[in-house]
C-alpha cells in the first residue's frame, strides 16, 4: 500500500441510541494512502460510523486512534487539526458565498499538518478549485451551481485544509456519468500526488469497486465483511446482506 502505516484505527466502536445500537463493535483502520470504501445497506450505519471517526458522536464504546495518537471523545475540531476532515451527506458549503471564498473557509480551517502560510494561500485555493473543475465558476455564488458542481465544492473545500485523511459520506449522489468519472479521477490524484486516504461512503457501488483498495461492508451495525473489492463482490455474506435491497452489487 503507498505510503504504509496506519493513519486511523477505531476499535471496538458502538454507538447507542436509546433503545438502538446504531454502531456495534466496529473495527477499522484507514493506512497513509489508502482508499477505503464503507457500504451497506440503508440504515446499516454508515454515517453513524462517520461521525464517530470525525468526532461528531462520542462513541458509546471503543477507542479512536489518529496517527498513533488517543483521539477517543475528541472534539471534530481537534480531530480535523489532526488531520482528518469530512464532508456532509447532504452539501458542506455556505450558500450565499462564492466558490473562492468557500475553498478560502476551507484552507482557513486547514490542518495542523497542512496548515498552509498566507502567501501560498491563493495558491492551494487556485489549486483546489483547478482539481475538482470549478475553475470557471470561480466567482459564482454556491447556491446558484448546478447540483453536480455543489458536490465537487464540497469536495475542493476539505481539500483546501491539506488533510491527511479526507472522509466523504454519499459524494457521488446526483452527479452525471462524467461527473463521477472526474471525480474518481481526481480520488486518484489525492492518494498518488499528495499521499491523502480517501474514507468513502457511497452507494455507487461500480465507483466503489473501481476506486477503492479495500472496502468494509456494514449490515445493521456490524462489519460483516473486509476485503479488497473482488472479494466483496465473490462474499456470499455479503451477498446476502443486500438481498432484497435497491443497490444491486
Ligand atoms: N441521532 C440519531 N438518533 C437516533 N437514531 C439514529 C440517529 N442517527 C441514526 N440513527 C439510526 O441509526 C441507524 C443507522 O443510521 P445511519 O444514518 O448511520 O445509517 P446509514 O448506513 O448511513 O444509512 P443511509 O444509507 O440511509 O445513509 C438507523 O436506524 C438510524 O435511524
Ligand atoms: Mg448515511
């Protein structure tokens, strides 16, 4: 695996909500360079699992590790400043801003590690907004791109904080066939150019198996299976898990 190491690792993670166990005994690690895809089936807790590596939920149970450092209960905002920033299910975005001044927030909210000096400033923001196609659209106010562009914006904002892991929750919902193709592109880019791991959600199960180098599969709150993509796609165990739901593997 490029790079080596491992960045992340959740140990036993449960998270309970009153009378649900949402997130039960969760085991992952994310290595310098990896891409690692979370499925499941709706409901199976993938976002939940989210926000207990981005700090968003404390855990009920478990241990989360960064970069060898006890990171358990932290708060997101210590959590980014280690490293690892996030992007929502539903847009990550101010509305009434433009595409620059979003991706400035973004850089502005950079990483310890990535932290980027007011002179090179401009540059990491000319950079992130060249990445994800948004170049022309530049000076446009977010609310008024079309939805596929919202997404990459999305995308270029936690890009502009130099994080060491970037962890996106559904980026590829709504966007067109060359959309996700760009998209997956520049996933390729993140990890080969500037060493990032990549933490995916997604339901696009083609651009999982695609892009990923290893994938959990969640089924009611339990990691029912780890393996590179072919292996998910030949796991019974899986197979089963899916059955009778909309995302065909
Ligand atoms: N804040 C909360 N309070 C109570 N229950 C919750 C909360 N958040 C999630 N849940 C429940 O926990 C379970 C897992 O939800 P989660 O959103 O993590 O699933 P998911 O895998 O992301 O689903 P989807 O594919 O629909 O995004 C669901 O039954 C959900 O209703
Ligand atoms: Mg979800």
């Amino acid at each position: 695996m490029a790079g080596g190491g491992t960045l992340l690792s959740g140990c036993n993670l449960s998270k309970q909500f009153k009378g649900l166990l949402a997130v039960s005994g969760v085991d992952i690690d994310i290595r310098r360079g990896e891409i690692v895809g979370l499925i499941g089936p709706n409901g199976a807790g993938k976002s939940t699992t989210f926000n207990l590596l981005s700090g968003f939920l404390p855990p009920t149970t478990g241990q989360l590790t960064i970069a060898g450092i006890d990171m358990t209960g932290a708060t997101p905002e210590r959590i980014s400043a280690q490293g690892l920033v996030r992007t929502f299910q539903h847009g990550s975005y101010m509305p009434s801003m433009t595409v620059e001044d979003n991706v400035l927030i973004g850089a502005l909210g950079g990483t310890r590690s990535g932290r980027v000096p007011r002179a090179e400033q401009a540059d990491v923001i000319r950079q992130a907004i060249a990445l994800f196609g948004l170049t022309e659209q530049r000076r446009q106010v977010a609310k008024n791109l079309p939805h596929g562009l919202q997404r990459l914006l999305s995308m270029a904002i936690a890009f502009a904080a130099r994080p060491t892991l970037i962890c996106y929750d559904e980026p590829l919902t709504g966007l067109n066939q060359t959309e996700v193709a760009v998209t997956l592109q520049v996933y390729r880019r993140l990890k080969s150019e500037f060493g990032m791991s990549i933490l995916l959600v997604e339901h696009n199960m083609r651009a999982v198996m695609a892009i990923c180098d290893r994938i959990y599969v969640l089924h009611h709150g339990e990691i029912i299976f780890t393996g590179a993509p072919e292996e998910v796609k030949a796991s019974e165990v899986v197979l089963k898990a899916y059955l009778g739901e909309a995302h065909g593997l």
